[in-house]
C-alpha cells in the first residue's frame, strides 16, 4: 500500500464538512478517503426535517466514489465542525465496508485502524465472493 497522506486527507474532509447542510444538529461532518487509484473522494451530511433520511458524510463519499469511476478505498478519515477527527457510525463503517480494499486503513480517535478492527467480522462482497467461486 501507498504512503499515506492523512494531512491532505482530512483537510479534503475539512473542505467537504464546510459544505455540511446541518440546519438541526448544527453538527458538521466531512468525510475524506484515498482510492486504489490515487483519487481522494469526499462527503458531507445533509440533514432532512424528517430525520431518518438524512444522509451521513460516509454516504455522500460513497456516491462520489461511484460517480467517478468506482475502485477500493484504501484510506479513511472523518471530521467534525471543529476539524476533530471522529468514528464513523456502524452504518457507515459497513457502507465503507463495502466499498474497502482488504487492507484500508481508518483514522480514528485511537489512531490509525485497520478495516477489520472497527468492524469486527464484518459481512460483505469478499464474503459472496467466496462462497459463489
């Protein structure tokens, strides 16, 4: 795997909270990750009246991942409005799941953390994949 640059990372997750439509938590988040491909891909939340359709920054990151060509996440970082890195919900560590190559890495309030750490025998495509080959 690539060097790492989390610097640019969460500064591209600092760009994207800055973009956050939060008019009832007033919680901002941005989302930064780096593909196989060397693309940094990025999300906000977008908040809803009603509530359970609001959209984590995870979810717009994954969008955009999928909008411009798709590949693996390799590298992850999240914010909040005072540019603190924070955990991504369960939610959305299985969507980053999803859409992780097998050896991504996460930056967390621990520090940095394998896929596997923060999602624990987790369920996704490599899983179908071995059990349809």
């Amino acid at each position: 795997m690539t060097d790492i640059d989390w610097s640019a990372l969460r500064d591209a997750a600092n760009a994207a909270m800055s973009k956050a439509y939060v008019p009832y938590s007033h919680y901002p988040v941005g989302a930064a990750a780096l593909v196989d491909d060397g693309r940094i891909v990025s999300g906000c939340n977008t908040e809803n009246a009603a509530y359970g359709v609001t959209l984590c920054a995870e979810c717009g990151l994954v969008s955009q991942l999928a909008m411009t060509g798709g590949g693996k996440l390799i590298a992850f970082t999240c914010v909040n409005g005072a540019g603190e890195t924070i955990m991504p919900c369960g939610r959305c560590r299985q969507l980053l799941y999803e859409h992780s190559h097998e050896d991504m890495l996460l930056e967390t309030v621990s520090g940095i953390r394998h896929v596997d750490e923060v999602l624990p025998d987790a369920f996704g495509p490599r899983d179908l994949a071995r059990v349809a080959g």
